[in-house]
C-alpha cells in the first residue's frame, strides 16, 4: 500500500455530519524522474526525485516537479495523485 498521510491534527477539526475522503486531484500529475522544486526563500531546491507535478505560473504553462515529502499533502495511489477533501455525509440526499 502506498504513503497515505492521515489527517492531519493540525488541520481544521471535521465537524459533526461530515467526514473527510480521499480524491483524486485533477490539478496534479504523476512524474518521477524529474528533480524536487520545492524551496524555502533563501534555501536551495530540494532536489529529490519526483513523484508527482503540478502546473505553476500565472498562466498555468509552467510544471513543477515535487518530491512524496513536498506535495502539499498529497499522495500518488493506483497511478494518480490524491488528496483528502471534506464531504458532508449523506449529501444532498440526506
């Protein structure tokens, strides 16, 4: 089973009547073989081998490559990269 990050205590708490899933986020895509770009100012990048990317820039034409332990809290799983999100339980049915 792949690196799946719990949530987070620091996070938000989830309220009653919600939970919180895990999905797949669109705005990411699975890329090894590049190098980490994350940085701190005045840091030099990270420089790990990638897992996932992401477009940056203003205009969105720009990928960046991170490593597992810089993508924000997201993870790759059956091929695609994936984040946790909060739903209401039951929806709009309940």
């Amino acid at each position: 089973m792949p690196y799946r990050p719990d949530w987070h205590p620091s996070w938000p708490e989830v309220p009653e009547g919600h939970e919180v899933v895990a999905v797949i986020d669109p705005e990411w895509d699975v890329d090894a073989g590049k190098r980490c770009r994350y940085a701190r100012a005045g840091h030099h990048v990270c420089g790990k081998p990638s897992a996932a990317s992401l477009l940056r820039g203003r205009e969105r034409k720009t990928r960046w490559a991170y490593c597992p332990d810089h993508m924000y809290g997201r993870w790759v799983e059956n091929g695609f990269v994936m984040h946790w999100i909060l739903v209401e339980i039951g929806g709009e049915d309940a």
